[in-house]
C-alpha cells in the first residue's frame, strides 16, 4: 500500500436529498443515495460512478470509465482507500474524535494498519464481492429483526447523510 495521505471533506444536504461534498484539495462531488444503498456520485472534474458498501466495512468505488478503488471504513468518518488516501468526515464538530485517532494514527501506518484497522484489499473477485454482500445483507436483516423488503432508504447502520453522530461515516468516505 503507498504511502497515506490524508484528505478531509465536509457534506452538505441540498434541498432535493443530495448531498454537495467539498474535499480540501478543492476537488467537489454531488452524491445521491439509491437503492440498495448504492450511491450514485458525480464530480467537478467530469468523474462519475458509484460507492457501494460491501460487507466487513469494505466499500467499492467504481468509476464510469471502469477503475475500481476499495476502502475500508474506520469509523468516526474515516475511509482509508486502497490508493493510500485516507478520507476524513470533518462536517461537524462531533467529528473532532475522527481528527484526534487520525492523528494518533499518522505515525503508525505498519504493516498495512492504520489506527487499528486493517488495509483495504487491493482487489476483490466478483466472487469475493458477492460474498461480502450476502454478509451484509445478512447482518442487516438480523439487526432489523428480519424484515426482508428494502426499500432503499436503509442505510445498514453507516449512517445518514448528515453524519453527525457516534461513528457514523456519513455515506462511504
């Protein structure tokens, strides 16, 4: 894994249930839920694709033009991505616990372990990924006491759009 990098951003919900997300290396996205809970994204600089959270914390960004990227959700609004960016949630104030572990963490990115999580994979088999999204699917059932109609509007426990309390990561780094 290369050598981390740390970017911040912060959300804001528009009036029409999207969300504008400014990174602090000025790049910006506008980011709509689906369902499923994929989420649908677009940005300033003609990029395009989708987030998916797969199970285990891993999400998948895979842009229109094909790459595939995985993360690995820290909590606290905390992504680390396979490309060695590490994204941080900084959209309220309860976020400042994310920037103390991320600090505490900036010296100890050993063996692919950053504050205490491990690595994102490098790639997943779309076997691997099936998989994953079974487990998760399974785990949102039992933790919704088994209800097995989805109508879209679950976000499995990372989360709303707002991101703005305990460990919720807003929607995927």
């Amino acid at each position: 894994m290369p050598q981390t990098r740390e970017i911040t951003y912060t959300d804001e919900l528009l009036a029409d249930g999207t969300v504008h997300r400014r990174y602090a290396d000025g790049r910006q996205e506008w980011r709509t839920r689906g369902a499923g809970g994929l989420v649908s994204w677009r940005d300033d600089r003609g990029g395009s694709g989708t987030d998916e959270l797969l199970g285990r914390r891993i999400v998948k960004r895979a842009y229109a033009d094909g790459r595939v990227l995985y993360g690995r959700e820290g909590g606290f609004g905390r992504t680390l991505w396979n490309d060695g960016v590490l994204t941080v949630n900084q959209t309220s104030s309860g976020h400042g616990v994310s920037r103390i572990l991320t600090s505490m963490a900036a010296g100890g990115v050993v063996a692919g372990v950053v504050g205490g999580w491990a690595a994102p994979p490098e790639s997943l088999t779309p076997e691997e990924e099936a998989e994953l999204r079974r487990e998760a699917e399974a785990q949102a059932a039992a933790s919704s006491g088994g209800g097995g109609d989805d109508d879209g509007g679950d976000d499995t426990g990372y989360g709303d759009w707002g991101g703005v309390s305990g460990d919720d990561g807003g929607d995927f780094g």
